[in-house]
C-alpha cells in the first residue's frame, strides 16, 4: 500500500477528537504525500469523510457508520467488499474503496466523534431534564 497509515490514522483522530485546524493541516500534508498514480482516489475520500462530519451530513455513510447498529455489526463485511472493489481490474479509482476500508478496519481505534459525543450529551440533559 502506497498512503502512509499512521499518518492517516493520526488524522482521523485529530479530526474526531474536535482539532479541526490541525485535521485540514494535516489532510494537506496527506494530499501532497498521496500519488494519485499509485492510489488514485485514496485523497478523495479523506477529504470526502472530513467534509461529511464538518458539514453534519448525518445521512452520510461516515455518520451512518458511527451512529447505525446494523451497520456497526456490518463492518466486517463492509470492509472486504470495499477491499474487493479496491482490487478489482474494472476499478478506476480503487484508492477510494481502499480509504473506506482503511477508515472501517480502524473503527474501533477512533475517538466517537466529538460532534456525536456533544449530540449524545445533549440529548441525556433534555431526558434528565424534561421541560414541565
């Protein structure tokens, strides 16, 4: 694999952990050390999941992924149709499907997203504190 997976990862829990500025700096530097030619799409899809999440896209599959048990349950075989996708011949941007699986098989090592975690300790003050 050509993207560097630290580097990726580090990203992505920058970007859950609410560091915003430090993420977009950080997916430039991902950018320019990406070749298109050896992994055409992988950028795209970083850059993709950093504008769902920034732009609240709650029907988006990032959203969906952290937020729907089914698919919580799913992953797994989630992660190897996009890992088949990646390696088929027919794929012109296989980078794309290899990004989400990257992004699926580090799941579970992620922070839940600040932006959920605030949604889900909202939501617990409005069922503590009914108004009358």
């Amino acid at each position: 694999m050509s993207h560097p997976n630290k580097m990726v990862k580090k990203f992505f829990v920058t970007l859950f952990s609410g560091k915003i500025s430090e993420a977009e700096k950080m997916l430039e530097k991902l950018k320019k050390s990406l070749s298109e030619d050896n992994d055409p799409g992988y950028y795209d899809a970083l850059y993709g999941i950093y504008y769902a999440y920034m732009n609240d896209d709650l029907e988006s599959f990032v959203y969906k992924v952290w937020m729907n048990q089914d698919m919580k349950k799913q992953r797994k075989k989630l992660v190897e149709e996009f890992e088949r996708r990646a390696n088929s011949p027919f794929t012109i941007n296989p980078g794309f499907y290899r990004a989400w699986s990257d992004f699926l098989k580090m799941l579970s090592e992620l922070p839940l997203p600040h932006k959920l975690s605030q949604k889900e300790s909202s939501q617990k003050v409005v069922k503590e504190h009914p108004t009358q």
